[in-house]
C-alpha cells in the first residue's frame, strides 16, 4: 500500500470527535484555576489515572483492539495488520500530568493515536504492519520523581523496580501505587515488560505532543517535525542541619538547612549561568523542615533539573553539581543524588521525512525543530525509528492550566499522524 492511500484515512479522521474524547479526558482530574482556567492534576497510577486508562480501554474495546499491560503499568491498544507477524508502528504518549498540569501535554498523543487508528479502520484500511499505541506509565515525573519510568523500564535504560521505593509527597511508595493500578486492571491481559517480550521490537515510534514553546504558534506553523530533544539530568539535593529555637540561638551557633541551600543555589546560579540563554536550570521543588516559622530548620531537599542539546556542556555543568553545592555548605553536610539522566537524541531520518512527507501533502505549513521537552520518545530512539508531531499551543503555555490548542490544531496533528502511520505501517 503506498501513502496514496493514506487520503482516504486523512479524511476520515473525526475532528469532532477527537475533540470530544480529548475534553472527557481533562475531566479526570480537572479543576478550575484562580483566573478560570480548566487545569488537570492527574497524578500517575492516581484514581484519576486509574479512571482515565478504563476510559481508553473502553474506546480501545469499541475499536476492537487488543488490551494489554506490562508490569510497569504500560498500557498497550494493538491494532493488527495484514501480516500479524511483522514488527509494529508504535504511536503514544503518556495520560499523567503535572499537578498544576493542562489538558494536552501528553494525553494528546495517546488520543492522537487512537483516532488514527479508528481513522484507518473507517476507511477500510489495513496496513501491512500492526500499530500499537502506547500510553506509558509516569512521564512527568511529577507524583514520583523521576520522569519517563514506564518508557526506561520498558526501553531496557533502567531496571523495573530501580523506582520501587521512591515516594510521593504522602509517603506513598511507587511500588504500591504501580500494584493498586495494575491490581484495578486485572482484567487487562499481562504482556511481559521490554522490548521484544510482546513480539519483535517496534519498526518505528511515532509520538504526537503539544510544542510546549512558542515556536509554530509565533511563526504561524501548523506542524512541527521535531529533530531531537536536548539532554537532561535531575538532581535531588539534601541539606542537614539541627534544628534550634529562633528567638535564642546566636546565628554563630547555628547549623541552618536554608541558610546553607541559598549558598547552595548561589553557586549553583554561578555554574549554571550561560549568556547565551541556551542551557535550562530549574529548581522547581523545595521542601523544609520543620518547615514553621521560630524554629531553624534542620533539613531542606531541593530539585535541580539541567538541559542542554550538547550533550558534553550538559556533563560538563551537571558533573560538577555535587562539588558546587558541598563546597557552597558552611555549618550543614549536604547529600547530592542524581535522579534522572537523558543523553540528547536525534530523531530518524525515516520518519522525520514521513512526517515531512504528509505534513506537505496535507498542505500544512512546517518546520524542523528540537524539543525542549523531555518525551519518552527519546527512549525509543535506541530500540527503533522515532520521530515526533508538534503541534502549536497558545503562547507556548505548558505545565499550566491555560494550555490549550484548537480543534483544528489537534486535528491537523491526527491527520499528519494517520498518514504518518499508514506510510510505515505498510513499509
Ligand atoms: O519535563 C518535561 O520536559 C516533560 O514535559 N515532562
Ligand atoms: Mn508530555
Ligand atoms: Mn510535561
């Protein structure tokens, strides 16, 4: 089957539809912001996330697709082609948000997949390949540091059980939370976690995501044929102390977690300081204890996350993020844990020319870019062909309750996508 076919599935795709599935999703967790913006806070293997993975089942059982889900919480639809046997076109994103999250940073893609695939059913197409869509476990990294579990566990980057103990901000262990969510699906049929366990590796990963910049939007694109993502590593930083009453204890005395984590994040500023505005520092989570207003505190933890696309100027500043802050420490020791580590990836020239390809046969304006965002598509770049779609979202909002892109906008993505998979699922 050549892409020619592949019109007949663009034109079936239901904008509408979509749009209705995408807006029913943003109920599981949604809640209304101070200024009245629709948010979502969908914790991974939350109930929230446990209610909107049935909802996928339930349009995956309509479509007839094949139910599964590894022992990282996975969740896999399979769509079979002509030849069962062949490698698959995979296509995904993840369903969990950032706790002040909007309604498109990654259920997008999942969505965007699942109307793909009905969009070919509609049009009586079945491709060569099967195409599996995939909605990976815990990518914001947000309830239970770090990001992408579900893709390095499953991608074979890092054990299954490497994140088993880390804890939410209750004391809730990862370990738990992942066996009350598979617990709720064991009607799902198992599938075995990693690469080859459910058949041979994929023949491609095509993910579909939001810009989360400005980019398509200030230059009035309508697709993004994404080149790479930049590199990133996360830190987690402990600084103890004693803790001492305010009113009576000299500052000489004194063996203050904040005092020393402001020397810690001076340096740090230092270190990562970089005129060109192209490396990313954050230090987005901080955490103090006791935490009450009279009384010093004798422990803080605080979060570092540091991208970079070269991927030596990123090891250059972040290897030395444990020096910086130990030397930063006058009266308190401090404890540096690195958390997450994603070297940059480039993207296949294969599928970023099929995604070139549809985008100019649809008639959609585009451009190459680079990802500033982390997805798990950066995990599949080892194991198979990958690429990303990006879509535009207003003024490049993400992490935010005003994130939003139109009907259109999602809908252009799908159709890209629906040509996108027909091309290499009949390769
Ligand atoms: O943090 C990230 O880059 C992704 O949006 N989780
Ligand atoms: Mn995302
Ligand atoms: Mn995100």
């Amino acid at each position: 089957m050549t892409p020619e076919v592949a019109p007949n599935a663009v034109a079936a795709v239901s904008a509408a539809r979509h749009w209705d599935r995408l807006m029913a999703m943003a109920a599981f967790g949604g809640f209304t912001d101070a200024d009245g913006h629709p948010g979502v806070n969908r914790p991974a293997c939350s109930p929230e996330d446990i209610a909107a993975r049935r909802l996928l089942l339930g349009w995956g059982a309509e479509l007839g697709l094949a139910a599964s889900v590894d022992a990282q919480g996975n969740l896999f639809l399979r769509q079979e082609g002509v030849e069962p046997g062949l490698a698959p076109v995979m296509t995904g994103s993840h369903m969990d948000s950032q706790p002040n999250g909007g309604r498109f940073d990654g259920i997008w893609g999942v969505l965007a997949g699942l109307e793909a695939i009905q969009a070919l059913r509609d049009a009586g197409v079945t491709p060569r390949r099967p195409i599996e869509l995939v909605a990976w476990t815990n990518e914001e990294g947000g309830r239970f540091a770090p990001g992408c579990m579900g893709s390095m566990a499953w991608a074979g980057h890092s054990p299954r059980d490497t994140w088993d103990d880390v804890t939410d901000g209750d004391g809730v262990r990862f370990g738990d939370a992942l066996s009350a969510m598979l617990a709720s699906e064991s009607d799902i049929p198992r599938r075995p976690l990693g690469v080859t366990a459910g058949g041979p590796a994929p023949f491609a990963y095509v993910e579909c995501h939001i810009e989360q910049g400005p980019r398509l939007e200030s230059a009035g694109l309508d697709i993004g044929v994404v080149t790479g993502i930049q590199g990133s590593r996360w830190f987690l930083v402990e600084i103890v102390g004693r803790t001492d009453h305010a009113g009576t204890t000299p500052l000489q005395l004194r063996r203050d977690a904040v005092q020393d984590m402001v020397r810690a994040i001076n340096a740090l500023n230092a270190l990562m300081h970089d005129p060109a505005d192209v490396l990313r520092f954050t230090i987005g989570r901080i955490e103090v204890s006791p935490n009450a207003g009279n009384t010093v505190a004798d422990r803080v933890r605080f979060t570092i996350d540091c991208r970079h696309p070269d991927g030596a100027e990123l090891d250059r500043r972040a290897d030395a993020v444990a020096a910086t802050v130990g030397e930063a420490m006058r009266t308190c020791t401090a404890y540096v844990t690195e958390r997450f580590r994603a070297a940059p990836s480039v993207f296949a020239p294969l599928v970023q020319e099929a995604i070139q390809r549809a985008a100019d046969a649809q008639g959609l304006a585009s451009t190459r870019l680079p990802s500033g965002a982390f997805h798990d598509a950066q995990f599949m770049v080892p194991i198979c062909p990958s690429g990303m779609v990006f879509i535009p979202c207003r003024g490049g909002v993400s992490h935010h309750p005003s994130e939003y892109s139109t009907p259109e906008q999602c809908a252009n993505g799908v159709r890209v996508l629906t040509q996108v998979l027909a091309d290499l699922a009949s390769r």
